[in-house]
C-alpha cells in the first residue's frame, strides 16, 4: 500500500536505489531478508509461468546467470526455491566473476545453493563447452546486473549474453531478475533478452521504456513490502503500479436483498460492420465483471445475431452509416440512454471515420465525469475545443 492506497510508485534505478537505502540501512542482516524473499518470489513466479509456454519437467535443468552483487544472490536463490519445488533438477550456476569476488549476501546465497545436491558452478568458457557438446537447459535465470548497472557491459559480460541470446534450442524459458542485464536508468545496446522480467521489491522505470521492450518480455512485480511506509522521495515517472489489493472492495458477497438493478448499467457503443467482434467482445467482458444490466447499441446487421449468442445482454440495433458504422442516430439514442446508465464504455472497433472520436466525447455528456478527464483530441472533453477537433 502507498499513502492508504493500492498503489506502488514505479522509480528510476536511482531513485530505488535510495529508496531500498532508506529502507534497509546498513543492516545486512535485513538486506539478507530482503534477498530471501525476493529469491523466494522469483522462484515461485517462475513455476507458476514457465506452464504458460510448456508442462514443468518433473527434473528441470536450471541455468543461473549470476554476478557478484545481490541481483546474483537473488538468481541463486530463485534457483533454490525451485529446486525445494523439483528436488530431482539439476542446477548450473555460470559466475560472471569468481566466487571469492562475490559480495557478502551473495556468497552466503552460493553456499546455501552448493550445499544441496544437483548443483554445480561453471565459468563462462565452461559453460561454452558444454553448450556446444549439446547441453540443454529448461530455464535460464538472467541475474548479472541489476538496477546497479552501468554500461558497457564488460567483455565476458557481453560474449555471455550474447551466447545465451543466440541459442533459443539450448537454452529454453529465459528470466530476468530485476532487470535484464544490460538494462538501466542507462541502458547498453545490448541486453539479457528475457521472457519474463520479475521486478523485485520496485519496479523501475526503464521496465516501462520501449526502447527497452525487446529485451524486457513480459512483467510481472514482485512485492517485498518497501513500500509499508509511504514513499516520499523524488520521481521521474507519474505511474504506478496496481496491486491485486486494490480489488478488495469487490472481494464481498453481495446484498442478498439486491437484484441485477442494484449493480450498475452499463451502455456499449462500440463495433461497426468491419469489427463486429469488437463490440460482443466488450460484451462478454463487461457481462464476466459482474454488471447488473448491460445495454449494447450495435449496427442494425448484426444485432439480431448478436442477440442470439448473448441473450442475457440487451442488444438495440442502431441505423448504419455506408461504411457500417455508428452514425449520428447512434448518438442520439446515446443521449436518450445516458441518465439511466451508471457508465458508458464508447469506441472499440468504431473505425476511424471522422467523428468518431467526438461521439466518445458527447455520449458522456450527462454523466459524471472526472476532473480533468480529457477526450482523445486533448482538449478538455464535451469542451467547445473538443467538440470542433472532434467532430
């Protein structure tokens, strides 16, 4: 929670950085914590994510990445956590750097991990032998650098990273600790190329930037309870994060004594005669979040069908312009509708017919609107401004 609400900032490398300064001090033992959960979290989102792209194997192979700094330890224990999850896996761990030189924290999550059975270490050009005798691995936790990073990567880095890239047969599901490696506030050209980046603790802006995008992959948070106290530091990004808390207010059962009036109306215009799907796909959503009543304003050709496949939606065929679309009639019962509706979902798959962006902004008219709520022309909607850019 932040400031009493569900929310997480999402901070630059530096100003995580100081933020996790702020929060931990100079006490290893809470940094060491930190590295357990955060190896612990990363760990389980793996397992629960590699199923999306295969079955788990009963005995994974596991290819850590690790750097001497704490983004190595929380690769190290991430390989852990799924080796207490598949006791039969076998572990490799490439160190971009010898053991000796690995901080503290670090040090301490090796020797935990080398201290179970199926694991084993490798330097970068023993990892190359046996990549090129065919060796394969399930997984590959990237952890070399972290929000630490500062480019250019170094040699052995940069022929790693390469060689991990280019061999997609031997080296399967791919996640990135953090960041992937090479990532940062300031980023290098070349980066870990991860299909599943897990942001630890903070998630940091370049996740975000998309420049960025082809090395990132898909995201996922990893919260470990930084942000308790409210955030009160500096921030380059107005954007934060949702946490699934922030549904604890539908988490409920309802009135017993309510009916299908008693939770919300909602009106669709969307869909024309090009994208049909559009609009019984807005639909079928607007139907699974449990509103009471749906009404759904539809080109007149399809509305009888329509309403065949989603009787229990309410589907009011509407005249067609020439291309198949919404025209000014729409509006007019759009008009007619919105007092009696608790909100108004306009647009998808309308085309880009001119003057289609203004019905968005004229079907809200009678309806609450945010302050500052803006139309897609960016002037202030149902404004004079917006009604001439937009119709």
């Amino acid at each position: 929670m932040s400031n009493g609400r569900p929310i997480h900032p999402i901070l630059t490398c530096a100003e995580a950085a100081a933020w996790e300064k702020t929060i931990l001090g100079a006490d290893p033992e809470a940094a060491w914590a930190a590295m357990v959960k955060a190896g612990a979290g990363v760990g389980a989102a793996i397992l629960r994510d590699y199923v999306q792209w295969r079955p788990l194997p009963r005995d994974p192979r596991v290819l850590v990445l690790a750097g001497p700094g704490h983004n190595g330890g929380d690769a190290i224990l991430a390989a852990r956590e799924i080796l207490r999850a598949r006791p039969r896996g076998k572990i490799m761990v490439v160190l971009l750097e010898p053991a000796e030189k690995l901080k503290s924290l670090t040090q301490r999550a090796w020797d935990e991990l080398a201290a179970c059975s199926g694991v084993e270490s490798a330097t970068p050009t023993q990892f190359y032998t046996f990549l090129n005798n065919g060796q394969t691995w399930d997984m590959c936790i990237g952890g070399l650098y972290g929000m630490s990073f500062r480019p250019p990567l170094s040699a052995i880095a940069r022929e790693l990273i390469q060689t991990v890239n280019n061999a997609p047969q031997a080296v399967g599901f791919r996640a990135a600790v953090d960041l992937p490696s090479g990532v940062g506030d300031t980023s290098d050209d070349l980066a870990f190329v991860a299909d599943f980046t897990y942001a630890t603790g903070i998630a940091k802006k370049p996740l975000l930037e998309p420049a960025n995008s082809r090395w990132v992959g898909r995201i996922r948070y990893i919260d470990l309870g930084f942000f308790e106290k409210p955030y009160e530091g500096p921030r380059a990004s107005a954007e934060d994060i949702l946490l699934a808390e922030i549904l604890n207010e539908q988490a409920h059962l309802r009135d017993a004594r309510g009916d299908k009036r008693s939770h919300g109306h909602l009106l669709v215009v969307s869909g024309s005669r090009s994208f049909p799907g559009a609009q019984m796909l807005n639909v079928m959503g607007a139907l699974r979040s449990g509103v009471g009543l749906v009404t759904a304003l539809t080109p007149m050709s399809h509305a009888p069908a329509f309403a065949a496949v989603r009787p229990e939606a309410m589907w009011r065929g509407c005249a067609e312009e020439s291309d198949g679309g919404h025209g000014t009639i729409t509006l007019g019962v759009v008009r007619e509708l919105a007092p009696r509706m608790t909100a108004v979902m306009v647009g998808s798959g309308m085309g880009a017919r001119p003057g289609y962006a203004g019905h968005a902004a004229h079907a809200r008219q009678g309806l609450p609107v945010a302050d500052g709520a803006r139309c897609r022309c960016a002037h202030a909607e149902g404004s004079a401004s917006c009604r001439r850019t937009c119709d």
